[in-house]
C-alpha cells in the first residue's frame, strides 16, 4: 500500500480497536487542510469505509487558532460540519514552566465520556 493508505488503515485499526475493548476513540488532528490535508484525507476515507464507527469518534480540532472565539467555529474534516467536533484547541496559555492547551468543548456532556 501506498503512504495514504497506510494512514487510512491506521486511523480505522486504531479506532475499530478502541471501539472493541468498550473506549470511545477520537483524534486530536490539525484540521486544517489547506495546512495539511493528511488528517481530512484519512479520515474521510475512513468515514467512506466505516461510517458507523467514524459517526462515533470524538474529533478535537487543532485549527483555527483564536484568542478569544465568538463562538464555537472549529475547521473540520470534509466529511464532518464542525458541529460533529466535540473539542477545540484555540489557543495555548504559558503558566510559569508550563504551556497548556486552552480548549472548547461543545457540549458539557462529553466531560461524562472522557472520565
């Protein structure tokens, strides 16, 4: 197989194996493909493949970054409208000696699923 299929078998094993032992997979990608199209490309490949389990993964989008976002607006795989990213990393905060990622959720109840 070539590079892109390689990253399309990737995502599905990683996700399908997540699923099968009980945990919700998801992707912390740069969603922007005018960046790098590697994680739209794979990933809508994979929804193409497997829409049930891709439908279920838990997508936190790298891009844009925004300091102080009006609303929540996170770029997205071309196969998914933002409303189907649960977070979004705006932006990096610098406390003392640590950097942390300052991040949007859309929907308070995804906090039951990541614990």
């Amino acid at each position: 197989p070539d590079d892109w299929q390689l990253w399309e078998y990737w995502i599905a094993g990683f996700a399908q194996t997540l699923e099968s032992r009980g945990f919700i997979p998801g992707f912390m990608a740069n969603t922007d493909s005018s960046v790098n199209a590697d994680f739209d490309r794979c990933f809508g490949r994979f929804a193409e493949v497997d829409p049930g389990t891709a439908g279920r993964c838990l997508i936190w989008a790298t891009a844009p970054r925004a300091e102080e976002p009006e609303a929540f607006a996170p770029y997205c795989p071309s196969v998914l409208t933002p409303d189907q990213v649960a977070l979004w990393q705006t932006d990096s905060l610098q406390y003392g000696n640590f950097t942390v990622a300052e991040s949007w959720m859309r929907d308070e109840t995804l906090l039951e699923k990541l614990w």
